[in-house]
C-alpha cells in the first residue's frame, strides 16, 4: 500500500501508514527492518515530517535503541526539520534512561538555541539519568532547580525519587516523600507505592508495608500484581506464610491474575518452610495452564526445595526434564545441585555435573567445588581451580580465597595457606574475619603439635584446656608475624577487621592490644577502629582509655556517633563520675542531633535501661534548661519506658508537661494517636484520665497526681499490647487462608510486563528498569504540537514517553 501511495504521489496519507508500520512494531528486529524499509522508499520523493520523526523517536525509546534514536535526530536536523519540545524530550529522556546524562545535557542545550523551554518531562528525565547514575544529590538539586523555576513536579516526579532513595535503602526518606506529594495533593500511582511497599518487605518491616497498603486503599488507589507480590514474599519471609497463602487468595478474589513471579515467590517461601507437595501442586499447576508458564527460575526454586530436603533423585529429575524439553538449566541451576551433593558429601557427582555444565557450554562456578574440595580433604585440587578461575579472568571473592586456606590449614600445611594469603591480598582481594581466624586455629594447631612433641620426648602428659582454642593475644600477636614474615605486613586494615572482630565477640582485652601495639608501630586508627574501641572501653569500665579513645577521635576530625555519646554517659555513670557525665552531656546538645533523638538514645535505650533513673530525670531537666524542644510523643515513650521498669515517674515534672500540653492543644495532644491507634473508648477513658489530671491542683496531695501518672502509664501499657493482639487479629482475619489447599484462578495466569525477579521480588533493584508512569500525550496535527488527552486511543499517535 505504502508502495502504491508513494507511486501516486499520495504523500499526506502515506506518511499516515508510514507511522502505522513504525507504532506495530513489537520489538528491536521489526523497528530495524521497518527503518530498513523507510530508508529505501525515503528516496522516491517520501520524506520524513515532524510527526513521523517523532513517532520513530519514541519506538525507538522503547526498545532502548539509543544509537538508532541518535542517527535518527542527527537526520532530522540535518534535513532541516525543525525539533519540537516533544522531540527534544524524548531525545533526553532515551539518554537518561541509560544514565547517559552529558549527551543529555548536550541535546538542552540545543533546545534553548530554539528558545524552547524546559517542561516537567524534561527535569523529570534528568532526575532519572542521576538516579540510575545513583547520584541522589544531583537528582535533588535538578528537583530543586525545578521548583525555582516554577515547574511543579507530578507523580512521576515523585515517584522517580522514591525509586531512587529505595534503591540506596534510604527508605524512611522515601516514605517522606510520599507524604509530601499527598500534602501537595499529588496523587501517587500504584507504582509510586509498590515501590516502598516492595523495600519494606526487603528490610522486614512487613507491618509497615501492610499500613502503607492500606493507605493506598484508603485513597482509592488498587493494588496490582507486582505490590502483592512483594508483600506474598515479605510476609512469607517473617514466618507468615498463612497469611501470605490467605493474601494470594485475596489476590484472586480482587480480580487480579498473578503472574510467574508470584507463583516463584510463593514456591520459594512454600519449599523454604519444607511444605514441598503444596510447592509442587503449584508447578504442575503452572505446567497445565500454560506449559511455558513455569520458567528457569521456577524450576530453580523446585530443585533448591529437593536439595533443601536431601532428595536428590527428585532434584536431578526436574533437571533431566530442563535438558530435555526445556527451559535450559544455568549456572544457578548446576550450582545448586552441585551444593546439594557437597552437602551430603558427594564429591563425585558434583564433579560430574561440572563437567556436564561444561560440556552444555555453561561456564561454570568453581566456588562452590573449591570449597567442597576442601571439606574433602583436596585442597591441591581445590587450588587447581582456582588456576583455572584465574585463566578465565575471574576474580575469587573472599569466601572462596578463605575456603582454600582453611583446607590446607586442615592439612597442615600452614606455610601454604600464608602464602595464599599473601596472593589474596596482591590482587586486591581484602581478608575478613573469619580469614584470620582460620589462619589462627592453624597456629593453634602447629603449638600443639608442637607441644605433644615435646611432651612425648619427656615421656610426660600433654593437655590443654578449652580456653586455649579461643583467639589469644600469643596468637593474634603470632599472626601478625608470620604475615610479616611471608611479605603480607599487616595495614590499618588488617587491625581494623582483626580489632572491630575481636571487639564483636568482646574479646575486648585482646583488642586492646592490639589496638596499643597499632600505635606502637605509628599506624593510625581509622574511624571504624575508634568506634569499635570505644565501645569496647566502655563495656570493661575502662573509663580513662574510653576517654582517650573519644579525644582521639575528635583530634583526628572522625564525628562521634549518638551511640558513642552513649556508650561513654553510661560508663562515666556506672563509674560514679556523673558530673563528667553531665559535662558531656551538655557538650553533645550543642551538636546536629534532634532533642528528641538525644532522649530516645541515651535517656531511654541508654540511662533507663541502665536502671540510672534519677540520672535520666536530672539530665532531661538540663535539656529543658537549653531549652531542648521536646515532642509530646517523647515524654509518653519515656512515661511508659519507666513504667515497664515499675518505676515512678518525677511526678511534678511529668504532671506539669501533661496539663501544659492538655491546656495548649487540648486533651487529644497527649494522645499518640498515630502510634497506638486507640479506639473511641480507650481515647475517652485516656482524656478522662488526663483532664482529671489538668485539674489538679497544685495544693494537692502530689500523690494524687502521681497515682493518675501511673494509672495513664499502665493504660499505655495494656492498649499497646491490646493493639498488637488486635493488629494479629486482623491481618489474620484479613488475608489467613480460608482454604486447606491453595486454589487457583478460572483462566490462564498472563505474563506482565512489569515483573520482579525471583528469588526476592521485594528487592529494590527489582524495580530499576519499571515504567513508574507516563510524561504524558501529545496530539500532533500539521506539525504543531498541542496538549492531549492522556487516553492513548482519542490520540492519532501515541507519542507516551516512559520512564
């Protein structure tokens, strides 16, 4: 037809069709051969409009064709058609999406050679490009810039931003975010929760992803496939896999079709709490509806599960179906039945499988051989690979070079596992922990053998205790000798993993050591060794030193953390130095932190847990004489702190906050509504409480009063925990499975193109390349471009740019 028209000189209606062909195509190999096409017919008189150019543009966008996108705008200019804002964005936004943010900037700069001006799609596309750069702070200043320019940033905005705090687990930021658009009356889409919804269940904080849930309820915005999913994975992960079950069958119940991953996810959770057949009822499930709906991650989940149980047999039969009817096994596939051998002590058969993956053209993983190799005693062997690692130009991580040492320390062969030591640290590989102290129980082991040496030619007994076995100060000192002596000296981060270790296990006199035998030899303490050594200082009542250590820091310009401050206030305390305690004290009020931070850290989890009762009262006096501005909330949290310790509150302190805050904001300020959600006879019986207390007065017998303060703290109490049953109660009620078995829906589960990967669908960077929105639509008539409709089918084309 295209043919015909051109050859008729039709040219309007052709380029119509011409923009037809370039919107059907599905994928990078239909775009390029349509654009193959285009360029010959190009040559009969056809030429490229604005309209067709950016309709091109945008498919290519979609396919993430950035050269092909960027021959075509030079082309464009080149034949003297002028760009349009649509143009110009769509061009920046390709560029972003890779990250490519200097191209990006380049094409600006063009746009304000044609006097065009920077719309909401465009910041919102270099907020992308930092984010993907992970550069959070350039993504905020062009958020800021925005403003300034008085460009009001939209949901995709919003959500861009919160897609990017996820992703640096800066999540309680993220969440502030979305705070801010509601107040702004943006309304936040499905995505723009999904995606804390999603890094929620990733941190555990499944309880507030279910909130956050049913907010999003609440403001009428319905949750999809990929939010179930994440939430069916989070609670499953925090031992909830009733309510999960009883979640996915709301899933169905809503409508919604679940997809491969949350049947993966649901198969992941079901094989790790050893209910395998309610796993397996799942896949033949996906087997039957479908066929090429159970994917390689799927059968990846199922065979972990048989190996989980030590059913190998089962394990190699869905893997003998991948060979043969497909999808192909990978290297996750191979490495988990290879683990799942070296588990139960089958060497052979793993090696087996290695020279299968081998032969199937699958790179393989020595890792996991290294260091079944080793259990077995073969740590030539074991070594071999790793040659072999190093001819591939893979790098071994610090658990393979580990794994290897600790094998020939188990031969014996210490001056070996020194010298690979030595080759770890030369290709940049840092030990850890537990590397030093494989290195040390072969040190042990060489003084008793030693030991029993000399014993038997004295013809006398050899012993030696169990404290022996633990990392002494001989031993650690031994260490660092004979890394000396194999050309591995030890550096500040040798002390630093050896010392913050030490320090974990409190073996804090032997880090202490190590720590003065540092300064010793002129090496300088970084940060991490001065935290740890500080703590630690604290912990044994080393008071003197824990000051020291605390004066180094600042010398050296390393900021002390709250924690500090309150390690160092509560081991001055303990050690009767309470006006040194106080000093400090004073001194930290001058610093960055929040009144109410300072209160929850050291008053509460510091003094009160301490049992320094009339400490904490007397230093929250001082903060009031500074004038620290309290919430009402922290005066409630210490209120019921110091009620779980039975312990009286300073009546007139606590009296006095309570009728002033009653009397400047009403009984309901006192309430921490939003913590504890009380209900509406609780809140009655609260206020009744707390204006009874207002109207004492002060001629009363304060006993009164502090009998009120006690009777508020135990009501506290008893509705915090009333709630927490009740929050169980519901989310039972809400989602617990109503079913003995899982059921599943009437019709054919669907693909979606907005997917999580498997093993964890709440990971953040499941969400890196989602399409968190739409900039918007464009209708284009005669070249001139005009604000449409966001309904794709009421536009000639649809230009949509995503993110």
């Amino acid at each position: 037809m295209l043919n015909r028209l051109i050859h008729d000189r039709n040219f309007a209606p052709a380029d119509q069709v011409r923009i037809l062909m370039i919107k059907a195509c599905k994928n990078k190999e239909e775009i390029t051969r349509v654009i193959e096409y285009l360029s010959e017919v190009g040559t009969k008189g056809l030429g490229f409009s604005l309209y067709s150019c950016n309709t091109l543009l945008i498919q290519l966008g979609k396919f993430e064709m950035v050269g092909a996108a960027q021959v075509v705008y030079k082309q464009m200019l080149s034949c003297g058609i002028k760009p349009s804002l649509l143009t110009f964005n769509t061009m920046i936004n390709i560029l972003c999406k890779k990250g490519e943010v200097q191209e990006a900037k380049l094409i600006l700069s063009y746009m304000f050679q044609y006097e065009l001006k920077p719309d909401v799609f465009t910041y919102t596309s270099f907020i992308l490009g930092h984010c993907r750069n992970l550069n959070l702070d350039a993504a905020f200043e062009v958020f800021d810039r925005m403003v300034k320019e008085g460009c009001d940033p939209n949901s995709v905005t919003y959500s861009t931003l919160i897609n990017g705090l996820c992703k640096e687990g800066r999540v309680d930021e993220a969440l502030e975010m979305l705070e801010e658009m509601k107040k702004k009356c943006i309304d936040p889409s499905v995505y723009t929760y999904t995606i804390p919804i999603s890094s929620l269940c990733a941190t555990g904080r499944v309880k507030e992803a279910i909130e956050l849930l049913a907010s999003m309820r609440e403001r009428g915005c319905r949750p999809n496939v990929q939010t179930y999913t994440a939430l069916i994975s989070g609670l499953s992960q925090v031992g909830k896999l009733e309510v999960a079950i009883g979640l996915y069958h709301k899933m169905l119940k809503d409508g919604l079709v679940p997809n491969t991953v949350t049947y993966n996810a649901m198969i992941n959770e079901l094989c790790s709490g050893g209910r395998l057949n309610a796993a397996l009822d799942i896949f033949y499930w996906m087997e039957g509806h479908g066929g090429r709906l159970p994917n390689t991650e799927t059968y990846n989940e199922m065979i972990k599960g048989f190996c989980m149980v030590k059913s190998m047999e089962k394990a190699m039969g869905l893997f003998n179906k991948m060979l043969k009817i497909g999808p192909s096994p990978t290297i996750v596939t191979y490495n988990i039945l290879i683990n799942g051998y070296l588990k139960q002590g089958n060497l052979n058969n793993a090696l087996r499988l290695l020279d299968l993956m081998k032969a199937n053209g699958c790179e393989p993983d020595e890792c996991s051989l290294i260091y079944g190799l080793c259990l077995e005693g073969k740590a030539d062997d074991a070594e071999s690979l790793l040659e072999e690692m190093d001819k591939k130009g893979l790098v071994p991580d610090h658990v393979t070079y580990t794994s290897l040492i600790d094998g020939f320390v188990i031969l014996g062969r210490l001056d070996h596992a020194f010298s690979l030591l030595g080759r770890m640290i030369d290709v940049g590989c840092k030990p850890n922990y537990r590397t030093f102290t494989v290195l040390v129980k072969g040190l042990q082991k060489e003084c008793h053998l030693l030991a029993e040496k000399v014993a038997v030619q004295h013809e006398a007994a050899y012993s030696f205790s169990s404290e022996e076995k633990d990392l002494s100060i001989e031993m650690v000192c031994n260490l660092l000798v004979r890394m000396s002596e194999y050309g591995c000296e030890p550096t500040v981060d040798t002390y630093t993993t050896l010392v913050t270790g030490l320090c974990r296990e409190n073996r804090n006199l032997e880090a202490d050591h190590l720590f003065r035998s540092m300064e010793e030899k002129g090496l300088c303490p970084n940060v991490e060794i001065c935290h740890s050594m500080l703590g630690a200082y604290c912990k044994i009542l080393q008071v003197e030193r824990a000051l020291e250590t605390f004066h180094l820091m600042i010398v050296k310009g390393f900021e002390p953390r709250l924690s500090n401050y309150r390690a160092l206030i509560c081991a001055l305390c303990r050690a009767s130095r309470v006006r040194e305690a106080q000093a400090l004290f004073e001194s930290m009020l001058e610093k960055k932190w929040s009144s109410d931070e300072i209160v929850w850290t050291i008053l509460v989890d510091g003094l009160l847990k301490e049992g320094e009762f009339n400490i904490c009262t007397k230093f929250l006096h001082v903060m009031e004489s500074n004038n620290c501005n309290l919430n009402q909330q922290t005066y409630v949290i210490l209120s019921r702190e110091l009620s779980k310790a039975d312990k009286a509150i300073d009546t007139d302190q606590f009296a006095d906050k309570l009728r002033a805050m009653t009397g400047q904001n009403g009984a309901a300020s006192m309430l921490p509504a939003h913590s504890f959600q009380l209900s509406c006879i609780h809140k009655k019986k609260i206020y009744a409480l707390i204006l009874r207390m207002g109207r004492q007065s002060s001629d009363h017998d304060q006993t009164m009063v502090g009998s009120s303060i006690a009777l508020l703290q135990e009501r506290f109490r008893r509705l915090e925990r009333a709630r927490e049953r009740r929050e169980e109660q519901d989310l039972l009620k809400l989602f617990a499975q109503s079913h003995p078995k899982i059921i599943f829906p009437l019709f054919k589960p669907s693909e979606d193109e907005l997917s999580l990967k498997l093993n964890s669908p709440s990971k953040l960077s499941d969400f890196g390349d989602i399409e968190t929105g739409t900039l918007g639509t464009f209708r284009l008539t005669d070249g001139i471009i005009r604000s449409g409709s966001p309904n794709v089918e009421n536009c000639e084309v649809d230009t949509t740019l995503h993110l």
